[in-house]
C-alpha cells in the first residue's frame, strides 16, 4: 500500500512539472504584454474630438461660412457653448475648422503669423488663394503628427468671386462650391449636394440661382436640421459674410440649446 501512494505522488509530480514546463513555453512564445488587451492598455492617444460642425459656400461675389457655437467631450459633456471656430484672418480671407480644440488654436495662430510676415513683406494684404497654397503647406510638413482638424478656408479671390477650399488633415487641397466638415458633414453635404449642386434633385423641378440671400437661408437650414439629429452639434450658429467691396459682416442665429 505505501509503495502504491509513493508511485501516485510521483506520477503526480511528474505531472506538475509537465504542466508547468508547458506554461512557461506559452508564456515565452506570446507574452502577457504582446496580448491585444495589454496593447490596448498601453495605447496613448494625442488627440480628442470636440464635435461641433462647420459650412462653407461660394457664389459669384460672395463666400458665407457658418458653424455652430458648442464644444463638446465624448459626444455628452458640454464644455462651453460659445466656441469660436470661425476665424477672420483679414478682410478677404475666413477660416473655420472643427476637431481637436488645441490643434484649431495652434492653425489659427500658424496662419496669423504668416499674414503677418507677408504684410509686413509686401506691404499688402495675402489673397485667399495664395493663404489657401500656404495652409495646404503647413498641414503637409504635420503629415507625420497631423494637425487634427477638418479645415475650410473661404473668401474672396483676386477676381472677385468667392471661393472656398476644402482640406483634409494632411493637406489635400480642393476647390469647391460648398463643403463642410465636422460631426454634422455627413448630414449637410447630402442636403447641400440637391439644393446647390442639384445631384440628387429630380428632373423637371426648378433650379434656383444661387444667390447670397438664399445661400444664408440654406445655411440656416442646414445647420437647423443637422442640430435635431446630431448631438454636439447646437446652441447658437456663428454666421460670416464675405462680399466683394464690402467689409466682413458677422451674426449670431440661436440654434437649439438642448
């Protein structure tokens, strides 16, 4: 009987040390820190989206660009409900960008300080179209750590007429009659692309010129329908008129608080 339960406590430390020579293969061949759950831990993330939307649209001799006021956290938490996301560079040039706060804040301050030079340089003021070639530079040298943000630049070309300019991160430059950014885009695009771009507008029904009066009334619209669905999209609508020969004119439009 006593050499049966020695041969048993063998086999069973044998067993063990089986077990346990298996576990440290596991262990050396995928370690705890290589799991995807240990990666995900260990994962830092720079950036942060604010929410809030942008627009922007150009006619013949004007450019209106529009966003809301709020600045939210997760989508839930409001931060402040008076965001500036439309900056008036000079009195042809408007940028409006939406995203990463800090990152909109360190943009504007980029693009000021280059107007600055150039006017000091040339003693006259930078069209939108040269403004628009340099900010499409300074986002492609950020390729590597973009600056996050959806950036529109709009206003008054050497022409006369309006223009605006749609980018993504990394600099992509594009010239279009309307565009928008933000956590609303995919709601305003679609309604801008059958009032302005008639792409989904049935045959047989008119088409409208796009004038600056029913420019501002699609804004409104836009920006209205986009705040009952979206969620960091609200409060008030911070509306900028640029026209040819005329100063730059700014308005506030409530928008739904809740």
């Amino acid at each position: 009987m006593a050499s049966f339960t020695g041969i048993t406590a063998v086999a069973n430390a044998t067993n063990d040390m089986a077990t346990f020579k298996q576990a440290m293969k596991d262990v050396a061949a995928h370690p705890e820190w290589l799991s995807s759950r240990q990666v995900e831990r260990q994962r830092w993330n720079p950036y942060s989206m604010e929410g809030g939307s942008t627009c922007a649209i150009s006619g013949e001799n004007f450019a209106i660009v529009a966003s809301d006021t709020r600045m939210t956290q997760n989508d839930i938490n409001i931060l402040t409900r008076d965001a500036e996301k439309i900056h008036v560079l000079n009195d042809s040039i408007i940028l409006t960008t939406s995203g990463f706060y800090g990152d909109v804040l360190q943009l504007k301050k980029v693009l000021q300080s280059r107007l600055h030079k150039y006017r000091f340089d040339y003693r006259a003021d930078m069209s939108v179209d040269l403004c628009a070639e340099l900010l499409s530079r300074n986002l492609y040298y950020r390729r590597f750590f973009p600056y996050y943000t959806g950036a529109i630049l709009a206003g008054i070309d050497e022409n006369g007429k309006g223009a605006v300019f749609s980018y993504d991160p990394i600099g992509c430059i594009e010239r279009l009659t309307y565009s928008a950014s933000g956590a609303a885009e995919p709601m305003i695009i679609p309604f801008l692309d059958c009032q302005i771009g008639h792409v989904t507008l049935a045959e047989g029904y008119e088409r409208p010129q796009l004038t600056l009066e029913r420019a501002i009334s699609l804004m409104k619209d836009s920006f209205r329908g986009a705040a009952e669905r979206e969620i960091s999209t609200g409060d008030k609508i911070h509306l900028v008129i640029a026209e040819t020969g005329k100063p730059v004119v700014q308005k506030f439009l409530p928008l739904r608080e809740d």
